[in-house]
C-alpha cells in the first residue's frame, strides 16, 4: 500500500456547515461531556503524560479542535502555556470560562491549518477526536509546529449496552460513528511511519457507567417512523425516574510520537 492509501483511512465526509452544527451542538456537548463519571485528570491521556514526562512548567501546549476545554483545562495543571484552536466559537466560549484564570491561555477561532503556520512553536501539539486530523498535510503540519512531541487520542471503539440493544433491534447501527474506526488508526501510524517517525500506539479499555435520558438517544437518529417507535418502546421500557442508566464500553487508542527521532 502507497502512503496515499493509508490516507484514506483518515478520510471522513465533511459535514456541511460544520462551524454551524458545532454551535447548535455546543451546550448539549458541554453539559453531556462534565457529567460523565470520571475523574478526567486520571483519564488515560494524562496517565501517560505523567508516565512519561512528556510536559513541564515552561512547555507550550496546542490543543487542536479543543472544544469546550476539557483537556486544556487538566493541561494547565502542567504548564500554564497553552494555546486552544477550534472552529465553533460556541464551543470556545465555554472553553473561555475554563480557562479564565490562566492568564498566558490564548484561544482562537478558525481553521487551524491557517493559524499555525510557525515551525517548532510548540513543545506539545495534541488532537482529540476532531475531524481536523484527516489527511497527510495535517500530520505533516502537526510535525512542523511541534518541536518535541505529537499526540492524537482516538476511540477504537465506544458503545453503550443501550446502543448494542437498540442495535440488536434494527439489525444495524444505530448512529454513524465516524470516531470508531479502527482504520484511522491504522493509517495514521503507517503515514508517520513513511514519513520517518517511531508512533507509539497505546490502547486503553475502559468500562464506565452513564446516565442519558431518552432524548439524547434519539438526537442523531435516523430510520423509519416503525424503527424510530420500536427504539422509543425499548427505551421507555428500561427508564427509571426519567433516566436510563447505561455501561459505556470504550477502547481508547493513544498515538505518540517524538518529532525529534527521526529515521
């Protein structure tokens, strides 16, 4: 396979008015984000940034599509350097509330391929699950800004056991999950493989209990009027007190790579 074929592996289907669709879905994201039940600053992200050394107190932090600041926020108990880029100024002005009392924290909005266009600016460029690591100029450019190390964290996989029932149901999937893909970790470590770069892929299982309520199933969902009142009359059915109580299964992926070793 030719390093073009492994880009397709990263490619998705660009969603129409994206900056739009990121606003609408920035309250929902935010209040759906801080309920989960975990500690996120023991999330498997930072457990290897502690394990191994990778930020201090003077090293400078990119996080690209950084949405509503969850990871800046855990950043900056690293380093107080930390710049944040995101299309949706919805999702940034959350981000905004987090991040008010760091005051060296800098937030832009726009494509971050045209805002960061200075080699070795920072010492720690990370993505987490964004659509705007899709193609060979991206990793390149990650490389470019970077001066030390690289960081994307991807799902391999992640459903809850509602969702696998529901699935059950329809005989399909239920909600197009364009972050559970397997090939896009694949195609990320061979592109920076034939770049001349040593990735790391680390993975991490995980099984974490949720509450939704009925609405947050259906958001995404399309099918017919018989599918969509099957789905309603299996989730009224397993609601308490308005809520349905979930186990989510995850399987994390982390890519790591050092700019500096190069073949």
């Amino acid at each position: 396979m030719t390093i073009d074929d492994f880009e397709r592996c990263l490619m998705e289907k660009a969603a129409e008015n994206a900056e739009q669709a990121w606003d609408r879905r920035s309250t929902t994201f935010f209040e759906r984000t801080e309920k989960i039940h975990e500690e996120f600053s023991q999330g498997f992200v930072f457990q290897v940034i502690r394990d191994r050394q990778l930020l201090n107190a003077h090293s400078k932090v990119l996080d690209i599509g950084c949405g509503t600041g969850r990871h800046l926020f855990e950043f900056s108990r690293y380093t107080p350097y930390l710049t944040g880029t995101d299309i949706s100024s919805g999702m940034l002005l959350y981000a905004q509330e987090k991040l008010k009392h760091i005051p060296h924290a800098r937030l832009l909005h726009g494509n971050w391929m045209e805002l960061f266009t200075k080699s070795g600016e920072y010492d720690f460029v990370f993505a987490c699950m964004t659509p705007a690591i899709a193609s060979i100029e991206h990793l390149k450019r990650m490389c470019f800004i970077s001066k030390k190390y690289c960081m994307l964290d991807r799902f391999v996989y992640q459903k809850d056991d509602v969702q696998e029932e529901i699935e059950k149901l329809l005989g399909r999937p239920y909600v197009h999950a364009p972050h559970n893909r397997k090939e896009y970790v694949y195609g990320v470590w061979n592109i920076l493989w034939q770049l001349g770069y040593y990735p790391d892929v680390l993975f991490d299982t995980t099984v974490q209990p949720i509450e939704n309520e009925i609405d947050e199933y259906m958001e995404y969902f399309q099918g017919t009027e018989t599918e969509k009142n099957t789905i309603l009359h299996f989730l009224h059915s397993i609601t308490k007190n308005g809520t349905i109580t979930a186990a989510t299964h995850t399987v994390k992926a982390l890519i790591l790579w050092e700019v500096q070793t190069m073949r």
